[in-house]
C-alpha cells in the first residue's frame, strides 16, 4: 500500500483520530476547572452524542442491507456443495467465536483489567439532545431480513431480488459516503472523553496486550482447521499452506477479503493437485465472501474485554452464546470488505450485549487496528475449508463434470 493510499485509509484517519482525541482529552483534564475547557467539553460531548445516534439509526438498515439480499443469493443455489459450504464457514466462525469465549474468560481476568467506570472525572452536560430514532429494533431488523430474503429465495421473487440488490447498494453508499466519514468524529470524542475522564492511561497497555493475544488466536484456528482439513480429506495440507503465503500479506496491506480474492484464487491454484481446480474456482470465491472466522475471533475477544472496560463487568455466559450463534449468521452475511464484520453485526453489540454509542465506537477502534491480521486469517482459512471441499466431492464420486449439475 503506498503512503498516499495508507494515510487516506480508515485506519489511519482512526489512529489519528484516537491520539488527537486523547492529547485533547489530557489537555482539558488538565484545565478541566477553566470556562475553555467546559465550553469545548460542551461541543464534544454533544458531537459524540449526535455522532451515536446517526450510528445507532443506521444499524437496522445495515442489517437488511447486508444479511437479506446475502440470504436470496444463497437460497437461489441451495444444493449439497452450498449448503456444505454454508456448514462448513458457519461452524468455522462459530467455533472461532465460542474459542474466543473461553479464551476470554480464562485470560482477561488475569489482566487485571480496571472497570473505566470506577472513580470518573464527570463530563458535562450536552448543550442539546438530538435523538434519532431507529426505523425498527435491531432484532426485529434480523428477523425481517432472514425471512423475507428466504421467501424470496424460495418464490424465486425476481422484483424483490433485484430491489434488496438494489438496497444494499444504497446501503453500502451510506455506509462509505455518510457512516465511515462520521467514526472519526465518533471514535477522537470517545477516547478525548475518555482521556478526561481519567481511564485511557491504564487501559491502553491493555488495548495492545489484547491484540497480540487475538493475533496468536488466529494462528491456532489456522492451524486447527488446516489440521481437521487434511485429516478429513486424507491429503497433506502443507500443500496448501505453503502457498498462502502472498495471499496472507496482501490481506494484511487491502484489508478486505474481496480485494485479496485474486491473489488467493492464484496462491489455491498453485496447490494442485492437492486442492482440485474446479474445488477452487467454486469455494474460494464464495469462502471470500461468507467465511469470517478471524474477523468472528477478534470481534468476539474484543467485546468482552470492552464491556470489562467500559461497563465494569464481562457479559453474561447465556448473553455470550447466543451472541455467538448469531455472529456467526451475521459473519455469512457480511461484505468481504474492511470492518464489514463487526459493522454488520453493530446490531448484535447493541441489541444482545447492550453496547451504548461509546461502547460500540471503542469496538470500531481497536477492531480497526488489527483488521489486516483478521482479513489475513479469513482469507488463509479459505483454503483450509475448500481442501474440506475437495475431500467431500472425491468421497461422494462429485467429478468436475457434474459438478455443474450438482450446484446448479
């Protein structure tokens, strides 16, 4: 990626974002008692506010947007080797979510993490409250995007097809031209906020110590999976992996699995015949596009560690499997661009976990941070569950000339 092309990409506009809105923060902590630091805390308490709330109300579009028009382009090729690779990434993602889960139950209590709830500078009122109001509670928006993108699938609805393609167009225009340019402002008035209230200097070592740690999580999913892989297929996946690696680093550098997908059709093709070619012309597109295990893992970790943070406690065991589950649902929905995981599932943040605005702009954050090592996992595991693929049509005598009449 060039200097240009780094500095003008979203992770760096939320770096500099976070470190203003801290330096900001310690300098009004520090004149907290002036008539200037009061007035400016004013503005960026309600501009943290208003920023919220644009993003609270575009969470129910988001989840229509991404999940139903995903669901009508599945439902339309609904055969065995779909529905296996459906299975095949659902399993993967949840399974790197509830990993995450026990590995987050186990490792963050001995970080020793301090509530940011305890012991607080307190932050002035708005000047104003402008609520914006959703169009439909977020789980109500789940509900309607998975039924009416199935009975449309099922009906073979073209108008209605072609309308959801359409929306979740108009969708991802909100998103990159309304939403994205608005988390700067988002994310500088959260950490300025909370860089004055007096928390961010004990928590940032935590931020980096949680990161590393997702990073070593993905390395073991890899190798788990490539592991269950070659055992199920009875074929040496070493083959596969070796060849990954231009793949793993363009991941790191686009951030998005569609934009790495090229790469990894060309590194999948160089593992024949150990992969079979018409396996990987068929899997890892659409692996691109509906297997998120890394983006799961890292996301997963990072809410209860955010939650200890920001809400004093870790989420509740129940709350946590079911936000499993249905991450994995979202995660098959979800674009195959930078952030597309977590900002499909905002849904599930807020509505299961009970994020507020701060909560969810400090997951956009630190999710933000290690994006390209979660792509890098995403995009390196495809090739794992298409040698599963490979396996699963040798076993069953699913040739490259049929394969065509099976997925039809």
């Amino acid at each position: 990626m060039s200097k240009k092309g780094f500095t003008s990409s979203l992770p760096f506009k939320l770096i500099v974002a976070l470190i203003a809105g801290m330096l900001i923060g310690f300098w009004l902590s520090s004149i907290h008692d002036s008539p200037i630091a009061k007035a400016l805390l004013n503005i960026i308490v309600t501009v943290h506010f208003i920023a919220g709330q644009f993003l609270t109300f575009c969470v129910p579009l988001i989840i229509i947007g991404f999940v139903a028009p995903s669901i009508t382009r599945m439902g339309s090729n609904a055969s065995r080797m779909v529905l296996l690779a459906l299975t095949l990434a659902y399993a993967s993602s949840i399974g790197a979510a509830f990993t995450a889960t026990v590995a987050g139950y186990s490792i963050l209590p001995m970080l020793n993490i301090a509530s940011a709830v305890e012991g607080l500078r307190e932050l002035p009122p708005l000047v104003f409250k402008l609520t914006i109001p959703q169009i439909m509670p977020v789980m109500s928006a789940l509900f309607v995007s998975v039924l009416v993108g199935l009975a449309a699938a099922w009906n073979k609805s073209k108008t209605t097809i072609a309308l959801l393609g359409e929306f979740q167009q108009i969708v991802l225009s909100i998103v990159t031209r309304f939403l994205i340019p608005v988390l700067p402002f988002l994310i500088g008035t959260t950490f300025c906020q909370l860089a004055y209230e007096g928390s961010i200097t004990e928590q940032l070592p935590v931020f980096i110590t949680i990161i590393l740690i997702v990073i070593v999580g993905h390395y073991i999913w890899m190798a788990l999976l490539y592991f269950i892989a070659g055992a199920y297929s009875g074929r040496n996946p070493f083959n596969v992996i070796k060849n990954y690696g231009p793949a793993y680093m363009t991941a790191i550098g686009t951030m998005s699995s569609a934009a790495t997908l090229s790469v990894a059709l060309t590194c999948a093709k160089k593992s024949e015949p150990t992969l079979r070619d018409d396996m990987v012309n068929f899997g890892i597109p659409l692996f691109a596009n509906i297997h998120l295990c890394g983006s799961v893992m890292t996301e997963t970790f990072f809410v209860m560690a955010v939650s200890k943070i920001l809400y004093g406690a870790y989420p509740t065991v129940g709350n946590m499997i079911l936000f499993c589950l249905l991450l994995g649902v979202f995660a098959i929905g979800a674009p195959g661009v930078p952030g597309g995981t977590v900002m499909a599932s905002l849904g599930l943040i807020t509505g299961v976990l009970g994020f507020d605005g701060t909560g969810t702009a400090l997951m956009l954050t630190i999710f933000a941070l290690q994006d390209s090592f979660g792509t890098a996992c995403n995009v390196t595991g495809d090739g794992a569950l298409t040698l599963i693929l490979t396996g699963y049509a040798e076993k069953h005598g699913i040739s490259a000339e049929n394969l065509e009449n099976v997925i039809a």
